[in-house]
C-alpha cells in the first residue's frame, strides 16, 4: 500500500449508511489510457464529491491486490477528494 493522487473519472457508486463503494477509470501513463479501479471510502464525507459522471482528484491508499488468475486489480481508499472542473472546449 502507498497514498497516492489520482485523477478518476467515477463510473458507477454504492452508498451504505457508512461506506461508500464503487468503481471509475484513470489515465495510468502507460499502455491502457482507461484502467479501470475500484474506490471506496467515508460515505458521510465523499457522497456529494464522488458521484457517476464526474472526474475528481482523489488522494488515498493505492493497494494492488492479484484476483485467483494472478491478474492484478487496483483499489483506492479515498480519504479526500476534489470535482475537477474540466474546460468546455471551444465551438469554431
């Protein structure tokens, strides 16, 4: 595990009275421009920031974590996160 920052666009979300739940895609650099991650974290305190359709910065944990195939899978616990406003692109 190590914090990391991460800019995700969230996918799909499920709330609970205390966690939040869901996944998104991230830009890793690499070979894959849409990888997708699991998140989760503080429902009380992200409800209103993490919600399908936007993209926001999050800050938390990183883990990788292999699945029974030895295929690796990402989950960030976020413990903040920012919308990010993107710019609307110009009509010329």
């Amino acid at each position: 595990m190590r914090n990391a920052t991460l800019t995700i666009t969230v996918e799909n979300i499920q709330l609970t009275d205390e966690e939040l739940v869901g996944y998104g895609t991230f830009d890793n650099g690499k070979d894959n421009p849409a990888e997708r991650i699991t998140i989760s974290g503080n429902a009380s305190r992200l409800k209103n920031t993490v919600t399908p359709g936007r993209t926001i910065v999050a800050i938390g944990m990183l883990r990788s974590i292999k699945d029974g195939l030895g295929i690796p899978s990402l989950t960030l616990n976020i413990s903040q996160a920012i919308q990010v406003t993107l710019p609307i692109p110009a009509i010329v």
